[in-house]
C-alpha cells in the first residue's frame, strides 16, 4: 500500500513507518518538527526509517515531508502527487497538562486541523484513514475497565476532549462521506524514543543521573502502560480491518500502579530513586485499564510485551542516549 503518515517523526509516528517499510509499504511521511519538544529529537526518530526508505528522493520507498497537516496547500500538493491508499493520521498536539494552560490550541490542532485533513482526502477521492486518539477520553466517570462502548461525556483535560471531539468528527465523515474510519485509543504508551516529558523515559533518566523524580498523589495512580511495538501491531490491524467506522483500544491489558512502576524501575536501573512528592494534578485521570474484547476481536490485537520487559529495553535505550550525550552514570 500507499501511506500518508502524519507525526511520522514523532515517538510512535517513527517506529509506524519503519514497520509499514519492513513490510513492503511505500510512506510519505509528514512532520512539522513542533518545538513542543527538542525537534532534534524528532530529527534523529526518522533517520532509521529515511535509511531504511532509501533517502528522501521522491522515488524512495519512505519520504519525508516537513510541514503540518492542517496546511491545505501542502496536502494538495502531496495527494495530487501521488495516489494513497490509506492515511495513518498520528500527528496531534500532546500533553494533558499543557492544554490546561492553552486549550484553544489543542482544539486548532486537533480538531480544526483533523477537517483540513479530512475535508482534503474527500476532495481528492482518499476516504481511508486510522487515527489516533487517546485513552484520555475516557477521563475519570467511565468505570474499569473502559469500553469503548462508554459515553467519553467529561474528559479530565482539554487534551482529552480536543481527542473525543475528534472520534466524532471521523465518524461523521465515515456517515456522510462514506470513509472508512478507525479510530485508535493507545493507553500510555513507552518504549525507546519515547517523549522526554513522559513518565517513564524521564523516570529512568533521572534515576540514572541520581537526580530526584517528582511523583504527583499517593502512588496510587494507576496506568495501562503498554509498549511501542505492541501499538504498531494495533495501527496495522485498524488498517486492515474492514469496517466502516470504529473504535478500538489499544492498552497493554494490566494496569500498574505508580509506586509499584516507580519500585520496577529501580529493580532495572540498578538504584533507588530520590522521589519529590506533590500534590496530585489537575487533569491527571485517577485509573486507566482497557477492554480489549472488542480489539482482540476485529483486529486480532493481543499485547505481547510485558512491562518488565519494556522497562528494560526502555532503560537501555536511555543509557544510550545519555551515553550519545557524554553523560557517566
């Protein structure tokens, strides 16, 4: 297949487009290398793939386009170009507590955006597309463990509401355009290039360095931390799968406290952590765990790494970096 990828630069966006080059599918990427983080980072994500692709000459397997894809212009170019079969749509504005601070932004990007791009596949005959959205959807009135049957009504953040509004809108392009829709809703994802704002990549980090880790609440908290692979497997299975329109988690099926993820990463870095306690956040959502019924089923979707052995590739990758950067620890 054809792919347009947006976010392809991005933590889960980069380990997408090796995958879909491993097997067989030409990607064109997109990028806007948001200084929402360092874009260096995002920079060297995409040079495995860009190796793997044969470069960015336009008639290499995997190019890379740097620009947003809520530019109108840019997607016209890139769809009269060449004939996609299927969008893989990861691109968004991250972060729950920063959209606290700055909603109107997350609903530009994820939402305004989403109908540039949706409104630019309908004028160009493209109507199929997996996207991402998120477990923040679920916020904190939908009980354990979420199905994606539950009405998502009071999201904790604007993030997660910018994200459900999104499903929406999909699902009405899927009724009034006759797309072919799937939605995606990853639960806490981790793994090597993981974003530096996110807990576990930023855990290691710091307990690596003897610096202190600050953790929010009672450790209580828990998640459905699930590994970057295991999510890959999911966005293939959404674009294989036939249904008009869907939604689907994709969780890592056993949800961890915060103390006890704290404890396994001391176990596997090899030290204890200085912990700074504060009071919970605003935004932050109490519990997450999915009902993978429904992904197992349609997509043939089962989690096959276990946290364990994700903290430890996750450690690895991290003592490489902070090795790439002449940090000792």
């Amino acid at each position: 297949m054809n792919i347009l990828l947006t976010g392809a630069a991005g933590f889960v966006g980069s380990h997408a487009a090796e995958r879909l080059l491993a097997e067989g599918h030409a990607v064109t990427g997109i990028d806007n290398f948001d200084p929402y983080y360092d874009p260096a980072i995002k920079r060297r994500n995409a040079e495995p793939a860009l190796k793997a692709g044969g470069g960015a000459d336009g008639q290499a397997a995997y190019r890379l386009v740097e620009g947003d894809f809520g530019d109108r212009a840019l997607l016209d170019r890139l769809l009269s170009e060449r004939t996609f079969d299927a969008v893989i749509h990861l691109a968004a504005q991250a972060g729950v507590r920063p959209s606290i601070e700055d909603p109107q932004k997350y609903i530009r990007v994820n939402l305004a955006n989403l109908v540039v791009l949706l409104e630019a596949m309908r004028t160009h005959g493209l109507k199929r597309i997996v996207a991402a959205s998120s477990s923040s959807v679920y916020g904190n009135v939908t009980p354990a463990p979420f199905s994606e049957d539950a009405a998502c009504a009071q999201p904790q953040s604007p993030y997660g509401a910018s994200k459900r509004a999104g499903e929406i809108m999909l699902g009405t392009y899927a009724q009034l355009h006759g797309f072919r829709a799937v939605v995606v809703r990853p639960f806490t994802v981790y793994g090597p290039r993981q974003r530096p704002d996110m807990a576990i990549a930023a855990f290691a980090r710091k307990i690596l360095l003897g610096e202190p880790i600050t953790l929010f609440g009672d450790g209580s908290t828990a998640r459905d931390y699930t590994y970057v692979s295991d999510i890959v497997d999911g966005l293939l299975g959404a674009l294989a799968c036939p249904v008009g329109f869907g939604i689907y988690n994709l969780g890592g099926d056993h949800p961890v406290s915060l103390a006890d993820l704290v404890a396994l990463l001391e176990k596997t870095v090899g030290k204890p952590a200085k912990i700074n306690r504060q009071p919970i956040q605003a935004g932050d959502v109490e519990k997450t765990m999915a009902d993978l019924t429904r992904s197992r089923k349609d997509l043939g979707y089962s989690p096959k790494v276990p946290l364990e052995e994700g903290l430890r590739r996750t450690v690895a990758w991290v003592r490489e970096e902070l090795a790439r950067e002449g940090l000792r620890v």
